[in-house]
C-alpha cells in the first residue's frame, strides 16, 4: 500500500471522540495539611522539621562537612561559588540545601525548578537533601499542584518525595541509589 492509502485508512478509522472529564471536582480551595504532608514524607523516610527561622537548621546542618547551598541565608558557611561549571564540583557535597516551591500533602512530594537548583544534578549528587519549604506553599494533591504549576515557566522542574530507595527481588533495599540517601524538609511558617 501506498502512504496515502495508509494515512487515509487510519484517519477513517479512528475512534469515536469523547469530552475530555472535568476535573473540577478534585480541585481543592483549602489549603493542604501540614500534618498530613509530615506524615506521608516520615512513611517515605524523610523527616520534616518545623522551623520558625533558617538559624534552627544550623543544629541539623553542622553534622555534615561539606554543605552547599543554592541561597546563602538557608547557611551563609556553606559552599557559595558552586554554580559556575556542570556539577562535577559538587560530587563531594554531603548535604545540599535548596529552596521548594510548592508540597502536596497527599504524596509528600516537593515542586523544585531550576530557579531554586542552579544546578539541576545537586538534589541527585549530594549524600544528603535539606528542603526548605514554607508551610502555606502545602497543597492537598497533586491535582491542586499541577493547577498551580501550570504551564512551565522554567526549563526544568521536579518533584522530590522521600530519598532514593530502591530494592532488588532478593528484597535488599538500597538508599541513595539514584540522589540522596536521607531528606529533611525544613518547614518554615
């Protein structure tokens, strides 16, 4: 058969169109739940903190050696000059501390572009993951997140639940296969 004959036979073959759902009904005008999102992000092996200035991480932070931050006032001793290069510097990096721009309380998942990274390979690179987050940026579901997303206004973006994990059939489970061995989300009211 000839490409036209082709292209004709499946355009007059094609299923019947239909409307797409409305969405409307799992569109929440609450706010999402703190405690419902610390929840979820402890069952995936996280730990959320509440914070009610960037000095309360400084506990948690001086455990780790080598820090990097993408905003100086998270830790103004952490590793500042990083974002010139490709990320190959950052190998070493212990704990990486970045901005969230949004949670979803049903799935402990934080929204973070590439405003907040610099550099998109620190959440994976680093050992450890420092989230801040502000508590009002907490929404109920992922349907509420895409909503507020959008369309995309950064060349990349991410959701971040929980540290890497990962289990083979012998049911030996690995952390920090694929990013970061342990995340801590810094709740910020």
């Amino acid at each position: 058969m000839s490409r036209e004959s082709i292209l004709s036979a499946v355009k007059q073959n094609q299923p019947e169109q239909h409307p797409l759902p409305e969405l409307e009904p799992f569109h929440h005008s609450e706010a999402g739940d703190p405690a419902a999102f610390t929840k979820v992000v402890a069952f995936l092996g996280g730990q959320v903190v509440s914070i009610k200035i960037y000095a309360d991480m400084l506990p948690l932070i001086k455990e780790h050696p080598l820090v990097v931050t993408t905003h100086p006032e998270f830790y103004p001793d952490g590793m500042q000059n990083w974002e010139e290069g490709e990320g190959r510097q950052l190998e070493k990096v212990d704990l990486a501390i970045i901005q969230g721009r949004l949670g979803v309380a049903e799935n402990g998942a934080v929204w973070v572009t590439d405003d907040e990274l610099k550099v998109r390979a620190l959440p994976f690179i680093a050992q450890h993951l420092a989230i801040v987050l502000k508590s009002s940026e907490i929404l109920p579901t992922m349907h509420d997140a895409y909503r507020k997303i959008g369309g995309p206004d950064a060349g990349f973006g991410v959701f971040i639940a929980g540290p890497s994990k990962t289990a083979d059939i012998e049911q030996s489970l690995v952390l920090g296969a694929h990013g970061a061995k342990s995340l801590t989300v810094f709740l910020i009211d």
